[in-house]
C-alpha cells in the first residue's frame, strides 16, 4: 500500500510540476485558480499549494459546504445524517488558499480570466477546472428538474438524498421501489448497487412486504457476482435486477403517476398508435373487427384476441424478447385452434397441421393487400406500423427480417411465388404471423 501511495505522489508531483513550468512561475507570485471544490479541485488545491508554498492558489467553488455522495447511500436508510457527509474549507483556508464561494460563469482563455457570478474577472496564470460531473435533463425523456423534486434521483448528495429518505420512510408496507439505473459511462458506477442493497437492508427490516425493482439499461455490472450472490442470500423475492435484454432499459418518466417506462412499454404504445393510424388493421371484407375498447359481441372478443397474439409475436420480434416469444408461440397455437372456430370460420380440422393452413384473417389481410392499389407500399406500412418504430420500414423493420430470417424468406422465395404460396411457407417458418401478409406481398411483388 505504502509504495503505491509514493508512486501516485511522485506520479501528482511529476504532473503538477508539468501543469506549471517552471520559466512561469519565476516571473513574481504565480496565481493558480481551482474551479471546483469537490474531491478532485480540493485535493488539487492542497497539493498545490504544498509543492508551492509562495504561489496564490485559489479555490473558486459555488457552496461554502461540501457534501459527499460517498456513504451518502447511508444516510438515504436512516444509517447515517446527513451532517455527516457535509464537510466545510476551513482546513484548506488555514493552508493559505484563497476561498472564493461563488460560481465561476466564464473563462476568457486569451485575457486569462475567469468571470464569476458577481461579475469579478479573477486574473490566473494558470486554471485548473474541476466542476465534476452534471445532469442530462431529458434523458430518460420527462426527467426534468420538475420531475425530479418527485422522483429524486439522489446522485447529487444533499437536499435530493433527504427527499428519497423521507419517501421511503412515508411509503406503506407493501409499496413497490424502483431504480432506473443508466447505461455507462456512470459517475459511481457500483453506486446503484450499492444503494439498492441498503434500501433492501431497509425494506427488509421495517417494510418487508414491500418490493425493490432495479430497471437496468444495462446487461451487467460491476462485482455483479458479489451483489447478487448476497441479494440472493439476504433479500430473496424482495429485490428484482431487470437488465437491458429484459426490457430494463427506462426510456421515458411519468411524474405525475410516478411512473416509469420501459422499452417494451414504448414500444407498445408506439405499435397501439400506428396500428390505429392504419385502421387497426382490419380483414377486408370479413367479419366484425373490434373497433370498441370493449367488444360486446364474443366474436370480436375473439378478433381482439387474435390481434394480441399477432402483437406479441411482433414484439417478441422486435424486441428480440425470449419470453414473449415463447408467449407468442402459444398465443399463436391458441389462434389456429380453439380461436379458429369462432373468429376463422372454419373449423379447427387442421388442428395437427395447425401451422400449415392460412387462416382467414391472414388470407383476409394478404387479398387486401394485394388489392390495395400500391401492394408494396401499402405492406411496407404495415411492417412499419408492427415495429413500432418511426422509421421507415426499409430502415427499421426490413434489415432486420432480413438479417435474422433468411431461411424463411429464401424458403418462400424458392416456393410458389405468389402471395398465398410465400405466406403458407412463410407460417411454416414460423414467421410472426403480423408480417406475414405484407412479406407475402412484398416477396411477390419481387421487393424482398
Ligand atoms: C451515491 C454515490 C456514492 C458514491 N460513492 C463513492 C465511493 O464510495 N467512492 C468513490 O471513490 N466515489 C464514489 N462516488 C463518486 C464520487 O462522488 C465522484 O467521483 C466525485 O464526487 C467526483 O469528484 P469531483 O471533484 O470531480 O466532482 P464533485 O464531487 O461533483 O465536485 C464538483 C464541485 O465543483 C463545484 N462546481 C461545479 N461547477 C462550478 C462552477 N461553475 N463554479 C464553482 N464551483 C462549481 C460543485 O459545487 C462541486 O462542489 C459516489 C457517488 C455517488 C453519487
């Protein structure tokens, strides 16, 4: 440990020495400002004015009282006080730095100045900036700083570490926890962690029948071994990792409802909204399609149910989602058989080649399709409207079908290459059933 410690000294000394030549520093007091008085601007600071005793150093920071974030998870549990994070420069004055509590607003680096919040030009010879880090309002889209005097994100430590102590202290027993946790690069990148663990400390012994849920936009962590090996051990069926490939990733809050949305919620309404746009995709000519939030006739009931099936398999697509998937796979069997009395209107006699026969509503959707009076276009919005996405389907849906379903398509290719024939062997495959209508019709047209 001791030798380390040299080494980063003589690696501070050596660096410093470089930040200040010394042909600079022979022409009178030398004057170095530090903007920035947390970890990196005070340590900064001291060291200067250690390895120059005779130069002016000046430290240029907003709040005459520091509070570290490090052990603040600590105090958000009701382990620790907040006073005890909080930490003044009084040490560093008696060092002879100079302390200036305002905020420094502007860096004029020909004149070598930097304007402050009172107007004051500071004059330097040399600046060292240490703001440290702040936040991206609008990412998750929503999160402002409205939205966080609601959802506290305390990663800034002070006033936002209290508000999330006293939410959890005033949440029931049986309430639900969540933490949004970001993709890299991160400030503490073990912080959530962390955090998620002590607040399942807390849960544990004062609220146990509450929940923890940790969103991820992220497929892993640091230590994540260690973390979940211990969550297992302590807090299992109370805290809930959900990573990126598990539609973890917080893409969009909703503070009046203190909500958060996740991908595949987007993804869902971004679907629900474009179907609508194109009329819910209605089988020409056939049959009654839900148009009511709640169908009073069983046979829409049944259409409506159809439709989800068709949504879930998309889905499963698009978000490339394994448990949808195998959602999909049943929803679909469920489609072709028992649903296929009532909503196909042809009994389920095909019931062991299920996969094999085209039902009504796809057949219906492929004639309308091929009647419309620009079948590929009018296909390629309907790719567009099942991915959800507002990019073209060219650019969005298509690559992808192509990339990840060549058998199938090269399999309808080589088939019968009419829209029926492509569609039949395209349901072989296994091919979501949404896209099967407008892939039949693009393969025929000769687009795919
Ligand atoms: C919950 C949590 C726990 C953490 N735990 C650990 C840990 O255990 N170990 C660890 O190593 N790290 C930990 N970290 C990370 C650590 O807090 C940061 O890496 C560290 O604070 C960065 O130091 P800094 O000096 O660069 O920035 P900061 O600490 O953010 O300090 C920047 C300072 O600059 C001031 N400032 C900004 N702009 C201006 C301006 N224009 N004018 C004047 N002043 C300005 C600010 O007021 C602030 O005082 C944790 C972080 C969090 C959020």
């Amino acid at each position: 440990m001791e030798s380390r410690a040299a080494t980063r000294r003589h690696f501070l000394k050596g660096s410093l020495a470089a930040l200040v030549p010394m042909p600079a520093l022979a022409q009178g007091q030398p004057r170095v400002v530090v903007v920035g008085g947390g970890f990196a601007g005070a340590t900064c600071a001291r060291e200067l004015k250690r390895l120059m005793p005779d130069a002016r150093v000046m430290l240029v920071e907003a709040n005459p009282t520091f509070t570290a974030c490090p052990f603040s998870n600590g105090v958000i549990t009701g382990l620790r006080d907040l006073r005890a994070q909080q930490f003044n420069y009084e040490a560093l004055g008696s060092l002879g730095i100079s302390l200036v509590y305002l905020s420094a607003n502007k860096i004029d680096a020909q004149a070598r100045t930097v304007t402050l919040s009172d107007g004051t030009a500071l004059p330097y010879d040399r600046l060292v900036l240490a703001p440290g880090v702040d936040f991206r309002w609008g990412s998750p889209a929503g999160y402002d700083e409205a939205a966080a005097a609601r959802m506290p994100h305390a990663w800034k430590a002070g006033e936002q570490t209290l508000l999330l102590r006293r939410q959890l202290e005033s949440m029931e027993d049986g309430g639900l926890v969540a933490i949004s946790a970001p993709p890299n690069p991160m400030r503490c990148p073990t912080g959530v962690y962390e955090r998620a663990s002590l607040i399942a400390f807390y849960l544990k012994a004062r609220k146990p029948r509450s929940k923890l849920i940790i969103l991820d936009a992220k497929d892993s962590f640091p230590k994540q071994r260690l973390f979940q090996a211990a969550w297992q051990q302590f807090y299992p069926g109370l805290l809930e990792w959900v990573p990126l490939s598990n539609d973890g990733k917080v893409v969009s809050v909703e503070p009046a409802t203190n909500t958060l949305v996740t991908d595949f919620a987007r993804h869902a309404a971004a679907v629900d909204r474009r179907l609508a746009e194109l009329g819910g995709l209605p089988p020409a000519g056939s049959g009654p399609w839900p148009s009511a939030p709640e169908p009073t006739e069983p046979i829409d009931g049944l259409a409506a149910l159809g439709l989800f099936a068709e949504w879930i398999g998309a889905a499963a697509f698009v978000l490339r989602d394994p448990d949808l998937a195998l959602l999909a796979r049943s929803a679909e069997h469920w489609r072709r058989t028992t649903a296929g009395q009532w909503s196909y209107d042809r009994p389920p006699a095909g019931w062991k080649e299920w996969s094999r026969l085209l039902d009504v509503t796809l057949a219906d959707r492929l004639t309308a399709l091929q009647a419309a009076s620009g079948p590929a276009e009018e296909s390629l919005r309907q790719l567009e409207a099942w991915s959800g996405d507002d990019q073209p389907a060219e650019s969005a849906l298509l690559p992808q079908i192509r990339r990840r379903l060549p058998g199938a398509l090269d399999a309808a290719r080589a088939a019968i290459p009419d829209g029926p024939g492509a569609a039949r062997v395209l349901l072989r495959h296994q091919v979501p059933s949404a896209f099967i209508p407008p892939l039949a019709v693009l393969l025929a047209h000769q687009k795919l």
